[in-house]
C-alpha cells in the first residue's frame, strides 16, 4: 500500500488563502488575467497566514543564541519553538532531531556527508535529483541504482532483493521519495522502510512533495530520516529540514566547520586548535541561522495542521479528478505515470501532448492564458526519459508546424496544485489546453535560449 491515505470523504473545504492570488498578469492578445500559479511543486505561494506571522516577528528580528540583547533572546525562543513545532508536526521520535537547513538538497547532502565509512546506498532511478545525486560524493560509498517500478509492490520486491543480493554489510542506507514530483503518485513508504530494516538498512524518506500534501509521521512510517523543503510548504525565505535518528548525526564531523557548530575551541602547544562540537542539532547549523525561514515552515507546519489534512487531501483530490476528467476527454494527451491510472497521488500531474512541442504548449499556457506550469525533464531526468519511452510529438523548434513529422519527446508538461488553488484555476487549465489542441495557438513564438518565447514581432 502506498503512504497512508487520509479519507476523503468529508465536505471539500475552500482553498487556504495565499499570496499572489489577485496578481493580474499580461496576455499577449491583450488585457490582464489573474494569474493561474499551476507550477507549486516547484515553489508553492506562501500561505497567507505564514506572510502575516512572519511580518509580525520581522520588527523583532535579531541574532540567534548566545545573545543577551532582548530581541536576541526573544529570536532564539522563536528558533528553538519553531524546532518544537517541526518535531510536531513531523511526530518525531524521542531522541531525534530536527536540523534546519537550506532545503531538500541541502538536507540529503548533510545525510551523506555524515554516513559512516563505506555505507552502501540503495535508491531508486525514480528520485528527484536532490536525493538521487548526493550519495556520489562519498567516495567510499558504494550506491546502488535500482531500476524503476511499475507497481508499489514491485518497488518493495526490487528493493529486497537488491538489499539481499548486497548483504553481509555493516552500514546500508535506502533513500526513497514519498510523492513523485513528476507523477505525483505515492510510494509504498511504510513498506519500504519495513524491507529496509529487515535487512539493517536504514531509509531516508523524501518529502518535498509528501509534506505539503499529506501527513508524514516518522513514527507512524518508521523511517529513520525525513527531509524536505519550506519552499514548497507554503514557507518562503530558504529553509528546509532533515529530522530523524541522532547517532549518525552526532558521530560525525560538522557539515559545516564554523561559529555554532563548535562547543569550545582552545589553542594547543603546537600551535592548532582543540575544538568540542556540539552533539545536538547545533553541530550542523554553523553560523548564523535563518531564523526567518525557520519561523516560516513552523508557521507552515501550524497553519496546516489545523487546517486538518482530511480536508486538504478532500480539496487536492477534488482538483485531481477535475484535472484528469479533463485530460482524458483529449486524445491528444497522455498522462505520464508509473503505476497506472489508478495509482494514489497528489496534486501534481505530468502529460505530454501529440503532436507539440512541450515547450511551445506551456510558453502558450502562460502568455495567452495566464497559466503558469513547468515544462522539462523537472530534475528527474532518468525518470522522465523512462515514461516518455517512444512518445513523438513535434520538432524542437517551437515554430514548426503542428502534427510534422516528430521526434521522441524531449520533455513533458507539468501541472501541479495544492491547498491555495481555487478551482477556477484547473477549470482555466483544462479549458486551455482542449482550445489549444483543437485550435492551435493564436500567437507566433520563436526559440530563444532554447526555450520558446512569444514572438514579439508578431504584434
């Protein structure tokens, strides 16, 4: 079974209020539209509700720890309460802890930095760059990539033979995402993490895209590590977390060598230093921390969980059947999914569209509709390759016309949502991209920088 579903069978409840909603955008056939932000895996809005707590604290901003200025103090209570309200909202273990980093990336990078001497890592080809990537720089570190499931349960069943085939060792780390952040499907968390410990391994769980949709308990899923980004919780300013097990945390060097980090720090006879690190999450945060963006995924955490996940997961749910209806009412399209049709997932969809170029179809979204999603290969490359298969649709050239002989895509379509999308916004999309297919664009576009641009000459 894939993450634990949350019912869906309550009232849908009204979008949450986010910032950016009455921005007006430019339409290259004239006139302004509110702008449809249909791109949040890639950074949602900020809750409105975070914006406002974050303005309160903004006066009284001040250096954290070891101050003894008023707003100091004051800023290092926020710190360490917005560490509380993590764990919380994380249902963090006794004895684990919360690390503020810069984000997803920065989170599974200090996980493998502090892995134990000739640790062998198992992930999946499936993952986001940020945690398919990081384990390759550890050069006494065997990775190994699995290839990608068709099913959640021959995920799990890869998972295990890989482990066994690789046994006896003495460290071994899986990493697995909770959501796909080009499919949007859930994986079999939970039953990951039990194959993982079966063979003593641990599992890093990322949550970039499972956070901000659904509840994500390390108790509850029994993952050893969770990481993820504020960025994409509804929380600007540049922050994200690794929270779980301490030992490997507490064993290893600092990620960072500097102010905070360190306990205590003494000259010695010959000259070097002595230096104490920290055991706490301190040993990992070296210099000044982003207070700010910390408060923000705090506020995030809050504000969501009282928002209640039943029912935002009701509203995404909603919006998905909304979107997917559409979608298949259009031949021309595909949905790019791994464990078919049916599979769970959150709101964010990937497609391609026969006989356009990706490019071109989401440079028309956004300048004759006000639509913004993401096209590419959404830092998932070995991923998104694998879906497209032989799919054709038209050259690379985004002026060239409509149904030419094609190539294999390069790229697909992304379409992602959350707790801030009113249904007007899927409602716009679903309708543009059905005008777009039978109708064509109305404007001329060129590629610039490898990207199709509206042609301005055009007007």
């Amino acid at each position: 079974m894939p993450v634990s579903a949350v019912a869906t069978d309550s009232a849908v409840c009204a979008p949450l209020p986010v910032l950016g909603r009455d921005v007006l955008v430019p339409l290259v056939t004239g006139g302004e539209v509110g702008y449809a932000a249909l791109d949040i895996a890639a950074s949602a809005p900020a809750l409105q509700r975070v914006w406002d707590d974050v303005a309160a604290y903004a006066p009284y901003y001040g250096s954290v720890h070891r101050g003894a200025g008023y707003l100091s103090q004051l800023s290092t209570d926020l710190f360490e309460n917005s560490r509380a309200e993590v764990a919380r909202f994380l249902g963090v273990r006794e004895g684990d802890q919360v690390v503020f980093t810069r984000s997803t990336t920065d989170s599974l990078n200090l996980l493998a930095a502090v892995l134990p001497a000739d640790t062998r890592v198992f992930v999946f080809e499936t993952e986001h760059h940020a945690s398919l990537l990081p384990w390759e720089q550890r050069a006494d570190a065997e990775v190994t990539y699995l290839d990608a499931p068709r099913t959640p349960e021959q995920a799990v069943d890869t998972l295990e033979r890989a482990l066994a085939e690789r046994e006896p060792y003495r460290h071994a780390l899986v990493c697995v995402t909770g959501a796909s952040n080009v499919t949007g499907e859930l994986w079999p968390v939970r039953e990951l993490a039990a194959a993982a410990h079966a063979h003593g391994a641990r599992i890093v769980l990322d949550a970039a895209q499972l956070a901000p949709h659904h509840p994500v308990d390390i108790a509850q899923l029994d993952v050893d590590w969770v990481a993820f980004s504020g960025h994409k919780l509804y929380a600007p300013f540049g922050a994200g977390v690794l929270a779980g097990r301490a030992d490997w945390l507490q064993q290893a060097e600092p990620y960072l060598a500097g102010g905070g980090a360190s306990r205590t720090v003494a000259r010695r006879a010959d000259g070097g230093v002595d230096v104490e690190w920290h055991t706490t999450a301190a040993r990992h945060e070296a210099g000044s921390p982003n207070v700010i963006g910390a408060y923000a995924i705090a506020a995030a955490c809050k504000a969501l969980t009282e928002a209640g996940f039943e029912n935002l997961v009701a509203r995404e749910q909603h919006l998905v059947e909304r979107v997917r209806a559409g979608l298949a009412e259009v031949p021309e399209v595909r949905v790019l999914s791994l464990f078919g049709d049916d599979a769970p997932r959150v709101g964010v969809l990937s497609f391609v569209v026969r006989g356009w170029n990706s490019s071109h179809f989401a440079a028309a979204l956004s300048a004759e509709y006000g639509i913004g999603v993401r096209d590419g290969l959404f830092c998932a490359h070995p991923l998104v390759r694998t879906l497209l298969g032989a799919e054709s649709q038209a050259p690379g050239e985004c002026g060239a016309p409509e149904g030419a002989p094609g190539e294999k895509s390069l790229n697909a379509i992304r379409v992602s949502f959350g707790a801030g999308t009113p249904d007007e916004h899927v409602d716009r999309f679903v309708r543009a991209v059905k005008e777009l297919v039978a109708d064509g664009a109305r404007w001329s576009y060129r590629t610039e920088d490898g990207r199709c641009v509206p042609d301005t000459a055009a007007a």
